[in-house]
C-alpha cells in the first residue's frame, strides 16, 4: 500500500466522505458503478483507484464500505487526534470553531488567540479566547500539530514564523498570502479570492461560447 | 490569446493576486526570476505559462506588471460587476459578507438570506437579511450571477435546485456535498474538510519518513 499516486492521494478526502455517508446510511457493500454515479467519477476510475489498498472489490459483491472508509481514514492520518489552534477569532476563526465536525474526525481545537483584549476570555464553544502575548505560555503547557490562521494577511507572515519556532509543524492558511515556512512544515492554504476567480473565469467563458 | 491550457488557467489567480501586491507597491516592471522567487514556482514555468498572453516579456527588460495584471483579470473574467447572494448567514456567510476585497474583485453581496427569521432584517455591512421565503420576490427585481451557499449539507441539493430554476449560473458551494445542477451551471466547491484532511494526510506522512 507504500507509494500511492499523488492523483489518487487527492481524490481520498472525496472518497472518504462519499464512504462515510453511505455508512451513516446503512450501506454495507457498493459497487464502483454506483460508487461511479454517486460521486460523478468514472467506475473505471474508481476501480484504479481504489486498486491500490488491494483487491478487496470482488466481481458482484462490490466493495465493503466500513472497510474500505477504515483503510481510508488510516491513510488520511484520521486515525489520530491532531491538536489546534486557531488563529485570529473573526467572523471566519469563529466559524471553524464552531464546526463540531472538525472534532469528529479528530482535529481537537485547544486554543483561539487574537490580538484584540477586548475578545480575551470569551467563550467560544469550549475553547476561550486568549491574547496572542499569550502564545509562548501556551506551548509551554501543550503541544500543538496544527495552527489555523484566520488573520489579515500582512499579519500572516510573522505569525507563521513566530509559531515554527514554537515548533508547529503544520499550517492551514487562510490569510491570502504565500507562506513561507521551513521544508519539513507543512501548508495547507484555503485562498477565498483563488477559488472566486474560477467561477468568474467559467462564467466569462460561457458568455463567450454563446456569442 | 485562445485555448489557454487548463494546468495555465488554474495558476492564473495566484498570478493575478502577486502581480496586484506588485503593483500596489509600485513596481513597474519584473523579471520572470523575480516572479520565480516570490511565487516559488520555477522561471522557465513562469515564462511558458506568460507566454500565452503574448511574447510581452522581452529579455532584460521583464514584464510590464500593470499590463499583465490587467490582462490575467480580464481573462479571469474580473473586468465585469458579478452580483451576489450569500444563502446562510451564519459565522461563515457573515466572515465572506465581510470581505471587502471581494466587493473591489467586481463581486457586489446583492442579497443574504437564512432560514432563521430572528435574522430578517439584521444588517450584515450594507446588506439587511431576508428570509429565505422571500427569495422568489427578490429573484423579480435582481438578476443574479452567483449564489454562495453556507447552509448545512441537508439544506444545500434544495436550495440549490431553487436557485437553478430561478436562473442562478454559478455557485460558490461551502456546504459539504457535492451539487448536481445543470452542465451549463458552473459550481465552486470549498470542502474545507478535505482541505484539512491533506494536513493530517502530510503529518502522518512526515511521521512515517522519521522512522
């Protein structure tokens, strides 16, 4: 199961939700035809894919899901909790707090910090607000896997390598800038505006196809 | 200037939002190694990706930032108004509804709608929110290009077969399922549970290559 395709390593997330859903459901074994529709993936996509955890999709039985969302989520590293914290307790910081999902799968937020004290001791959810002057402190009392920056963008960078040196190994990025970070850190950046601009792209190329 | 390639049209947001902080901060011209530096992509990537607009990147002289950036924006569509409704105004549709630098992109909220009638009439920046119930009437007197939706996945197949069927041709999707709409109907999905899912994906992975 070593080496697996970074094409396919992408598609897992996708995987493992359609997997968890049809679990949830009830659903015991599916076949990549339905597997195929469901997720609007080809089935012989589905079956290369899913090929490389083994061969556990027998002719006429289908897949079994429990399975195969178990394999899944090993790989995904969801069979560990991660602790967080999140930076920055805007609008956008307070929404991935609140996301109770996150926790299901084993992301466990332990701190929120912003750099306005008005906010400092407010609850969010379990989790109340701390003052960045109090990020040091904090680490001396827990370790951290991953750090959630919802922050201005001029503030990102220094925040980023303020929090390498406490040792995070680990960043998801919303602030709309590219973070630079030593080799073995990783960044998971979530850029907003990016994301926007395909849609006016699309949507400019289908006015143009009608013309 | 036709037949872009997708892998080229993928980058051109990242192209666009480097070359805008270029030019705000009054550079003129720049060479494809100091793009390469500050984009961490390779020069020889950025030059063949630039050169599809034109060969306008003459050898010791760089390229012309404003007209690149002008250019990349129209391609992506950003030299129009595109008007909006955020459907869920919870933290995530009141952090997006809150972004100024999306209204400066061209993008205008027109609209935010909840389920919650408690909201009805609250005011998020300029815009006051309505009841999803009045959603018809609103459709009566505002054309519509993009509907973000930020309400739970149960809600999102529904609300998004309503928006179809009132002429919406593009959605920006938080909810966490995947859309069936129409093939002319452009979706953005952002499942920031996958975009977590490849943090933990990497974490294990640096684990595994330290034993």
């Amino acid at each position: 199961m070593e080496n697996i395709p970074n094409a396919v390593v992408k598609r897992l997330p996708m995987y493992y939700r359609h997997l968890g859903e049809l679990r949830e459901s009830g659903v015991e074994r599916i076949s990549s035809s339905e597997l195929s529709e469901r997720m609007n993936v080809t089935a012989s996509q589905i079956r290369q894919d899913l090929n490389h955890f083994g061969g556990f999709g027998q002719q006429g039985y289908g897949y079994n899901v429990e399975y195969l969302h178990t394999i899944i989520g090993n790989i995904l590293g969801l069979n560990k909790i991660y602790h967080v914290i999140i930076i920055g307790a805007g609008n956008l910081g307070r929404a991935l707090a609140n996301y109770t999902n996150f926790e299901k799968s084993g992301f466990v937020i332990t701190g929120i910090f912003d750099s306005n004290p008005e906010l400092r001791g407010e609850m969010i959810r379990t989790v109340s607000v701390s003052h960045m002057d109090e990020l040091e402190m904090f680490f001396e009392k827990n370790k951290i896997d991953i750090a959630v920056l919802t922050v201005p963008k001029s503030a990102a960078p220094d925040i980023a390598d303020r929090l390498v040196k406490l040792g995070v190994k680990a960043f998801w990025n919303f602030a709309h800038v590219d973070l630079k970070v030593p080799e073995d850190v990783v960044v998971e950046s979530v850029h907003l505006s990016d994301s926007l601009m395909k849609i006016s792209y699309s949507l400019s190329n289908l006015e143009k196809e009608k013309l």
